[in-house]
C-alpha cells in the first residue's frame, strides 16, 4: 500500500480511498534558510558571543535540517564535515564525513576560503559566500550559497562552525565543486571591528624560487661567502689555484 492511499478491502467500499495529501516542504528558498539558520544560531548566544557545539540540536534547524553540517578546525584555515546534511551528499554524491570543507570548492578557491574560514574561528565572525559551479556534461549550471557560523568546542575554544549550503538549480551528476563569487564576513558583536580576510602565511601553494648561482663574472660576491666555504661562483681552476701543499716531514 502506498503511503498516499488507504487500504480498500471491505465489499462496497471504493477500490481506491481519498488521497492524503503531506504537507511538503515546497521548492527550496536559499534566502529564508539562510536567514532561518542565522536566527537560529542568534538564539543559543544567550548573552554569549559564541554558542557552544553542544547547544545545536536537529530540531531547531528544522526545514535547513538537510543543509545544514558541523565543521571542525583541524589546522590553520582548515576545517572538515563533522556531521553533513543530506544535501551536501547529493551535491558532492558521496558521503562528506570527514571529508574537508575546501572538497566542495575548485581548487582555485580553496585558497580564499582558507583565509574567510580562518577569520571564522580567530575572529570570531560570521562568513556568507557567494557560489557558482559552471554548467558541463550532465551538470548545468549550479548556484550556491554558504553560511557559517562559529561555535565553541567542549574546551571553550572556538574550533567548531555551524553552517549550511543552499543551491538553486539541478545537481546534476556530482561531484559538484564550485568557485567563490564573493564573501563577507561579520563579526559576531555588531560594531566590533571586521577582521579582513588576509593571505595565508601558512599556503604552502607558491615555492620558493630556485636557488641560482652568481654570475662567474661578479668577484664582489666573494666577499660575503663565509670562511672556508668555496665560492660557487668560482671555476675548478681558479680553485686549484688556492690549494697549498702543507708538508708534514717537521725536519724539512
């Protein structure tokens, strides 16, 4: 029997009862679940700046329920999923648990989310980005916007965010990853000061140049080589040229 029909067995009686209508959740509106979830972290504050991990309960986010994820701060501008909604699962089809946050984002973008997410937990503040994942083969264009919310692990310390990912359009086939639009962050005591989003010192993206001998011409290099370390900018002649034979016959 389906969920939608009552059973019709006794004689007279219609084969096919009244449909029972369940009330659904209608097509989904980033903008109030955005706005719903921010409420909603707003209301476990109680006078605090940052609400604990442990306040967030599943049947406060309600409607943003499979949205919504847990991250947890395991390095500087790095979080993973905690806990992760079922939407997140589609978006990404596959499990996130465990998964970091950046997975979701083209790797062009990581590196600005690691800076937005590092002002999350140090600030502490509130980040909204702005999403796009460009159309391909079996994925049409795809928008997407996150919010994320810090909150206080057991130990007092802000490790932990509560967040949620909202799209508008056809998934698709995923994994679908996205690039960052725009960002904005708050801090959580309104007129406190904004802490920007600032290159991380800790991207290991760029390398060093390659070290690279002096020119053989440049002489004045010699002067800053350290005792008894060769020039590298001399040639095997001009080492040889320096060698001194030291004898060890003392009666010579």
């Amino acid at each position: 029997m389906s969920d939608d029909q009552t059973d019709s067995t006794g004689p007279g009686t219609p084969q096919s009862g009244p449909v029972i209508r369940i009330a659904g959740r209608g097509p989904v509106q980033p903008d109030r679940i955005i706005a719903d979830l921010r409420v909603y972290w707003h209301s476990l504050r109680q006078g605090r700046a940052v609400p604990m991990r442990t306040d967030v309960e599943p049947q406060g986010i309600r409607e943003g329920l499979d949205h919504a994820f847990i991250l947890e701060r395991i390095a500087p501008g790095a979080g993973r999923f905690r806990l992760a909604g079922k939407h997140l699962v589609d978006v990404m089809g596959m499990e996130v648990r465990g998964m970091p946050l950046c997975a979701v984002l083209n790797p062009s973008s990581r590196g600005r989310l690691s800076d937005v997410l590092e002002t999350v937990f140090i600030g502490p503040q509130i980040a909204e980005l702005t999403l796009f994942s460009e159309p391909g083969y079996g994925r049409p264009e795809l928008r997407g916007q996150m919010l994320i919310l810090p909150l206080k692990s057991d130990l007092g310390d802000v490790t932990r965010a509560l967040g949620c990912l909202v799209t508008s359009g056809d998934l698709g086939r995923g994994p679908r990853r996205f690039d960052i639009v725009a960002a904005q962050v708050e801090p959580v005591i309104p007129g406190a000061k904004v802490l920007s989003p600032q290159p991380s010192r800790h991207d290991l993206a760029a390398s060093p140049a390659p070290w690279r001998p002096p020119a053989a011409g440049d002489r004045n290099r010699t002067k800053d080589v350290p005792p008894n370390r060769p020039d590298p900018a001399e040639t095997p002649e001009e080492r040889r040229a320096r060698f001194r034979v030291i004898s060890s016959d003392r009666s010579a």
